[in-house]
C-alpha cells in the first residue's frame, strides 16, 4: 500500500514539474495563438472551425498556412498535402522521444504525448538532462503547453479585429523569442550544443538562400531536409558517452 501511494506522489510530483517546466512554453504560445484567433476570424473563418483546428490539428505553422490557403480560395486537398509536408518533421520528433520516455510507459499515453509534441516541446524536452524521461513530467509539459494554445485561439476569436494592424503583425515575435530562450541556457551549458545550432543555422540558411534549385523546395521539405541533415551530422560525431547523459 505504501508503495502504491509513494508511486503516485512521485507521479504527481513529476507532473507538476512538468507543468512548471512547459510555462515557458505556454506563456510564448499564449499570444501566438492570440494572433491566430484574430487572423484567422478576420478571414472569415466560423467561430467554431477556428477553435476545432487548435484542438484537433494542434499545430501552429500548419494551422496559420491553411487559414492563408483558405483565404486564397486553394483546395481541399492542397490544404492537406501543404499542411502534412509542413508537419512530417512531427514523426521524427515523436520517434527521438520515444526512444527517452520510459519503457513502462502505457501505449495510450504514449500515444497522448506524441499528439502533445511540437517544435517547442520537443526543444524543452530534448535539453533535459536526464536520458530516461519520466511520461507524466513529459506530459505535464505537453498539457500545460496545449491548454494555452487552446485558450489563446479562444481569446483572439473573441477579440475579433479589435486590435491594432501593429500589434498584431508584433505578436509573431514571440515565437522566436521563445526558440531563443530554450536554446541560450544549452549554449551556455554545451560545446555540443553550440557547434549543432552554428551547423544547423548554416543548413537552413542554405536552405533559404543557396542555390535557386535548393530554394526552390517547399517551405515544408526545407524544415525536414534541414532537420534531417543537423541530425544526421550530429549522430555522427557525437555519441551518448560523450554528452554525458544521466540516467
């Protein structure tokens, strides 16, 4: 009995550290999904589709190119390939932290947790530095993290077009300001992880400004080419050992 309660204890703890942990996360989406709320209405989107999407897509690049693609009027199925090439990049994320998540771990909440992955929540959990990750810490981050994008489509639906042209082309900053604020701590921390962020930094700029046939490429397969090779290069050179990971 004493171990069962001492389990759950330990599972709440988890959880909550999880949840204080992913704030840094939920206070950057809060106005980004604001600003989705605003764009997506003022395209003429129901109420109802606007907030469906947030809770059912759950994906913010994705969900802010299908309400550009709606406004232009493009096609169902358009829509679904532009938004499933921006979003492959999800598999491989949700493959890299199911190989660190407890083996224990029951498969519908595995499978809760791949839903909750983003580009964000992947960065968080990625910099953690135990190896083995505990599922209701991870989920703790991926929950607190969807509630505040939920919440702040909700409130930018509801705020309509009342705010100034300024202030909503500002909100979009916090985006990056949010990628840097997960990365610097790391930098300070890692040879490692300052050498994979210069090569991922060169890659993507490659990807954007080299040669017309590589710019040319979908915005989409820039990110999972992109993703895919800083990966690769950093398997190549650096092994577990060396990061000294914790168990």
């Amino acid at each position: 009995m004493e171990v069962v309660i001492s389990e759950k204890i330990k599972d709440r703890d988890n959880f909550v550290a999880g949840v204080r942990k992913g704030l840094t996360i939920a206070f950057g989406y809060i106005p980004i999904a604001i600003a989705f709320g605003i764009l997506a209405r003022s395209n003429g989107i129901p109420l109802h589709i606007i907030i469906a999407m947030s809770i059912i897509v759950y994906a913010g690049a994705s969900q802010f190119v299908a309400v550009k693609l709606i406004a232009l009027n493009a096609g169902l199925w358009g829509i679904v390939l532009a938004t499933f090439i921006l979003n492959l990049r999800h598999f491989l994320m949700s493959a890299s932290v199911s190989q660190r998540i407890n083996k224990k771990t029951a498969t519908g909440l595995l499978a809760i947790i791949s839903f909750g992955i983003t580009d964000e929540s992947f960065s968080l959990i990625s910099l953690s530095e135990e190896k083995v990750l505990d599922d209701k810490y991870v989920f703790g981050i991926n929950l607190i993290a969807y509630l505040s994008w939920v919440a702040g489509t909700v409130i930018g639906v509801f705020m309509g077009t009342t705010l100034p042209e300024i202030i909503q082309s500002s909100m979009g900053i916090a985006l990056y300001s949010m990628f840097i604020g997960l990365l610097i701590p790391a930098l300070k921390k890692s040879r490692k992880v300052k050498i994979i962020a210069l090569i991922s930094i060169v890659i993507s700029s490659l990807m954007y400004w080299g040669p017309s046939f590589v710019s040319s490429i979908s915005d989409g397969w820039k990110i999972i080419i992109a993703t895919i090779t800083a990966a690769g290069i950093a398997a190549f050179f650096f092994s577990d050992k060396e990061e000294g990971w914790k168990r």
